[in-house]
C-alpha cells in the first residue's frame, strides 16, 4: 500500500514514515521543510517538498504519489502562539488540512489519519480522559484539531473517506536516528535535555503549588515510536470503519519527576527557576486508552519515564546540533 504521510520531515512524522517503512509499506513524505528536517526523512522513502496552504502544489503532490491512505501531520503546533496568533492556526492550519482533504479525496484516497491532539480537552470533568469526555478546545490549535475532525465526520457520509483521529497527549523519546529538533523548542523533555547539555543556564518551572503530590504539574508521556506504532494499526481497522482514539501511557509524571530523572540519567545538574503558573495549565492530564487497546491490541512498548528519557539523551547526545 502506498502512504503519502504529510509533515514526513518533522518529529512525529518521520519517526512514523520510518515504522511504516519496517512494515512494508511504500511511503512518501511530504513536507514544506519550515520547520521539518529533510535529513530526517529515512532513505527509503521517496520526498517531496511542498506547503499545503498552496492548493495547487499540493494536488500535484497528491497527484504524483498516488496514495491509497494520507496521514496528515503537518501543521503548526504550539498551543501558546496559537493563543497570540490565532489566524495563523484557526486559518493556516485549517486550509493546509483542507487541501489536503480535497486533494485526496479528488485522487480516490479511501484512507485517512488526522494527527489529533489532548489539547481538545480543556480542563476536563474527570481524569484520566477516555473518548467519551466532552470536547472543549484549550485554545485555537485545538480549534483547528477540532476542525478538522468533524471535516472528515462529513467526508466519511459524503465521500466515503474512512479515517481515524489519533487524539494523543506528549510525545517523547527517540529512536535511534531519529528525534525531536524544534525551532523554538517548547517541549519539557528536549528542553531539560538542553539544560544538561549546557545549551540553557536552568529549565523553568511553572507553578509548584497545584494539587499534586509534588506542586508541579503531572502530565502524560507517550514515546513516539509508540505513537507511530498506533497509527500502523489504526491504518489497518480502517476497512471496518472510522474511529477516534486516545493514545497516552496513562502513567502520569511530574515536572520535577521528569527533571529528577533527567539529572539521574545524564548525570549533569540540571538548576531549576520557579515562575509563576501558566494561564490555561491544570494539574493533571492523563489518557484513558482503554479503547484503542482494546480494539485493536495496542500496547506502549516503551512505558516507563526512565526508558523514555534515555532514548532521547541518547539521540540528543549523538546528535547535538540537531539535524543540522
């Protein structure tokens, strides 16, 4: 089967091309390389270079890979420029996705993927957050997420075109060639990584009086060869129809739990600077996946805190100017 994967440059996306590669799959990545890396795309698959805000290069791209299935990745996604710049996620994001869509569906695509995320879950009524809990954006990127799902609700009535939304929560870790390398980088993992690497003086921490058994906020970390995985196996229960899942550890950790972990695992003092709390933060964010492992038998490989760091030091410490 051949998989056109849309944003196959950047962190999620090329770790999910390489699995999809080890499965058989012919693959193509696309990407605008604003932010993606094109030495990140694995040699096996075939690359090209185009932005989905420009419709009539992204029906030439669709055109000439000739998928059967999209996953669409692509997009910007830091949740608090998007409350600074909220065209740029409510509009760009929203028309990269749409011509995607059409240009798909135009092409006979039958399959489709949409990179979701938590951030649709805004101070949720209970915790840990299974499919069923209401959906309330937490800011114009997951407006735009939101968008985009009940798009495809409507092209699965009108068009046929079966997909799933991956709805998950941190993605973290590396595999051996591949990692995260953001411009800015706003991820809590990388970011402490960097302390220990000497390339920041300290790692702020937002607020150490939530309720939680250490002050700090507790959040789901989920490794993304662990998340690509479950994008293989929703692929394949497409033939059965559309569907939504939730994808996390549901093991919870703590700022300060992942900053511990970090000093114990590259030995390095990583100095802390408490600042205020965060407009928007709660203390807790955990995943209920109990229904994609029960549908279709997935089960994080790579679990534990310390399993998941230790990747990542290790692609950061191979690589420490990233793809560059």
């Amino acid at each position: 089967m051949k998989i056109l994967v849309s944003g196959g440059a950047g962190y999620i996306g090329s770790v999910t091309v390489e699995v999809l590669l080890r499965a058989g799959y012919q693959v193509t990545a696309l990407d605008s390389l604003v932010h993606g890396h094109r030495a990140a795309v694995p040699a096996g698959a075939e690359f090209l270079q185009a932005d989905l805000e420009d419709r009539a290069a992204t029906r030439e791209a669709i055109a000439r890979a000739r998928p059967e299935a999209v996953m669409h990745f692509a997009g910007y996604i830091q949740v608090g420029e998007s409350m600074q710049k909220p065209f740029k996620y409510l509009g760009q994001n929203t028309l990269a996705g749409l011509n995607l869509l059409e240009a798909a569906v135009e092409a006979g695509v039958r399959k489709f993927i949409l990179s979701s995320t938590a951030n649709l879950f805004d101070r949720p009524e209970r915790i840990p957050i299974d499919e069923t809990s209401i959906v309330r954006p937490g800011s114009p990127y997951g407006e735009s997420k939101l968008y985009l799902e009940r798009v495809l609700g409507w092209l699965d009535q009108t068009h046929g075109l079966k997909s799933a939304c991956l709805r998950y929560f941190n993605a973290a870790g590396a595999t051996d060639e591949r990692g995260e390398d953001h411009h800015p980088e706003t991820h809590l993992i990388p970011l402490v990584l960097q302390v220990a690497m000497g390339k920041r003086p300290n790692i702020s921490v937002f607020g150490d009086d939530y309720d939680t058994p250490d002050g700090t906020c507790i959040r789901d970390y989920i490794h993304v060869s662990d998340l690509a995985q479950a994008h293989v196996l929703a692929l394949r229960a497409l033939d059965q129809g559309s569907r939504t899942y939730n994808l996390g550890n549901g093991n919870g950790f703590s700022v300060l739990e992942v900053i511990r972990v970090a000093q114990e695992i590259t030995g390095r003092d990583i100095p802390i600077l408490k600042v205020p709390r965060r407009p928007g933060d709660v203390p807790r964010l955990l995943a209920d996946s109990t229904r994609i492992r029960t549908e279709l038998g997935w089960t994080p490989a790579i679990p534990d805190l310390r399993r998941i760091v230790e990747s990542a030091w290790r692609w950061h410490q191979k690589h420490p100017r990233g793809y560059e």
